[in-house]
C-alpha cells in the first residue's frame, strides 16, 4: 500500500506514535521518527521495525527546537531520499488547574504540541510543494475539541493543531497535499494508564472502553494511503463516540 513511501513520525518510539510506526512500516513505507530522548525504547522500536525488511532510522530532537527539527529533517531528506508522509504525533501533558499552573508548564506544552508541529510542516513544506504531493497527519484530541479542566495547556495546544491543520490544508490543496487531523480520545498508553482503572471515565464513553494505540494507526494508515486523496482539512475523531 505505501511501497517506495517515506514516512516522518514524530514521538515515534512508544506508544500511539510506535504503533503508528509499525503499521505504516508493515505496509512497505520506510520510517525515520523522532524521538526525545529515550534511547532504549528507539533502539527497541527502530529493531523492530528493521526486522520487518524496511529501512528504518530513529533521531533524537526536540520538536520544541526549530533548528533541530529543521536540521533532522534536512538529515532525514539525505539518508532516505525524500519525504511523503509527515504524522505530528509528539506530545506531552502537565496538567494543573489554571491557578496552579506555571506559565512555563504552559510554554513548553505549547511547544512541544503545537509549535512542533509548525516546525515540521514549515521543513517539508517547500518539499511538498515542489513534488506536488504529501499527506500531513496531526494528531490532535478530544481536549482540543471539548475541553478539559486541568488541562488548559493541552487542550489549547491541540485545539491550535486543529486550526493549524486547516490553515495548511488550504495552503496546499491545490499542490495535490492532503493535510487533516485525528482526535483520539482515552487511547490505552503510558500517558493514560493513571485512568485505566476510573470507571467513571469508562462509562462516559459510549463504548465502554479505552481505545487501543493500534486503532490510531489504522486511520493514519487510511489518511496516509491514495484511499483518502480527496480528503484535506478534516478532523476526525476516534473516541468510542464520547465527543459526539
């Protein structure tokens, strides 16, 4: 389905963004994902995916730095040839109510959610546009859409994402780019697992239970895939029906 593709991943070492990783890779893309800085679980991921027959590297950087990201997709470029598909996948939460939030708690969720993905969009930009063709994938959530108290940081930062999907869809509609958004809700993860056990949470899904970091992977496969070239600047949830 995505032989001879290259695929960027960002927060691509554990969790959704490993998951997302491994599917596109079992589908022939080849994979360079970022990752922040653990080392085991890229070498982990990076092993796994090589065994798979696919070419693969791991790179470590800060998605908060515009100079890193830029740099490491420049590297990206060189050692894989190119790039097709970019999935904006790092994130970070540090959840406060707003009076005891710092400002810096803010600013690097912001950052790392938001401006990343600005950061690398803006670096496969000019390459997208020149090979007049590319899909985009941010992975938002239902924060960003409803809200969610102790989480004022996150759910703006994924809220912008949204906004920031829209805007690039526009911009590159007409170079053949197709640029949308996935909003998960309670995704099964290292992230969540502190509410695995809430039942409260459960029973406000109408499914009754947390998503699994693969069924994000099948959507950003479809979004990835020539099956979805008509689509641009959608948000689609994956959230067992709870933002509905």
């Amino acid at each position: 389905m995505l032989e001879g593709k290259v695929a960027v991943v960002t927060g691509g070492s554990r969790g959704i963004g490993a998951a997302i990783c491994k599917l596109l890779g079992k589908n022939g893309a080849n994979i360079a994902f970022l990752y922040a800085g653990n080392t085991q679980k890229a070498e982990e991921t990076q092993n796994t995916l090589e065994g798979m027959g696919i070419k693969a590297k791991g790179y470590q950087c800060n998605v908060a730095d515009a100079a890193q990201v830029a740099g490491v997709i420049k590297q990206i470029v060189s050692d894989f040839g190119g790039i097709h598909i970019l999935v904006n996948n790092a994130g970070i939460t540090k959840d406060k109510l707003i009076p005891m939030m710092k400002v810096e708690d803010f600013d690097s969720v912001v950052d790392t959610n938001l401006k990343g993905a600005f950061y690398t969009i803006k670096s496969v930009y000019p390459l997208f546009l020149k090979q007049k063709s590319g899909k985009i994938i941010n992975i938002s959530s239902v924060s960003g859409l409803m809200g969610n108290a102790g989480q004022a940081n996150y759910s703006a930062s994924k809220a912008g994402l949204v906004g920031l999907t829209k805007s690039v869809a526009k911009e590159l509609a007409s170079r053949g780019v197709c640029c949308n958004a996935i909003a998960p809700g309670f995704i099964a993860t290292d992230m969540t697992e502190t509410f695995t056990g809430n039942e409260d949470i459960k029973n406000a899904i109408p499914m009754k239970r947390f998503g699994q970091a693969e069924d994000v992977a099948k959507l950003v496969l479809f979004l990835a895939s020539d099956a979805s070239d008509y689509i641009t600047g959608e948000v689609i949830r994956i959230d067992g029906g709870m933002a509905m």
